[in-house]
C-alpha cells in the first residue's frame, strides 16, 4: 500500500500507541461475490522484535452481519 511521506512513520512506539489506542481492524470478506466489512476489536502485543495482533474470529457474527445486510 502506497503511503505519502507525510503520513509514514517507522517508529514502533508511536505505531504500537495507535493501534493500542484505534484497536480496530476491518475484515473485508465476500459472500454470493458480495463484499462484507467488519468492524473488529484486536490486542497488540510485543514478542521479542515482533508485534503481535490477536483477534478471535467467529463466523456466526460475520455471517450475521452479512445476513443482516441482506434483509435492509
């Protein structure tokens, strides 16, 4: 993903104190070729060197959404 120069930072303090702060990603999924965007909380930890993000996936809510999409 292109990211212009005024956006970037490569310091993992600063990264890993945003995404503590804005702990949510969207799960992009596709059902019937019909996109599905879900809004999901995550942790972010460090392990050595590296950054850690969990998430605990449960397709019933992701079905659910979708479902309920369809009925609007």
């Amino acid at each position: 993903m292109y990211i212009p120069k005024a956006n970037l930072t490569t310091d993992q303090d600063e990264i890993v104190t945003f995404m503590k702060e804005y702990s949510f990603a969207t799960l992009i999924t596709t059902r019937d070729n019909i996109p599905v965007a879900s809004h999901l909380p995550f942790t972010i930890s460090r392990r050595d060197s590296q950054l850690i993000l969990v998430k605990k996936l449960l397709p019933v809510l992701v079905n659910a959404r979708y479902n309920i999409l369809n009925l609007l």
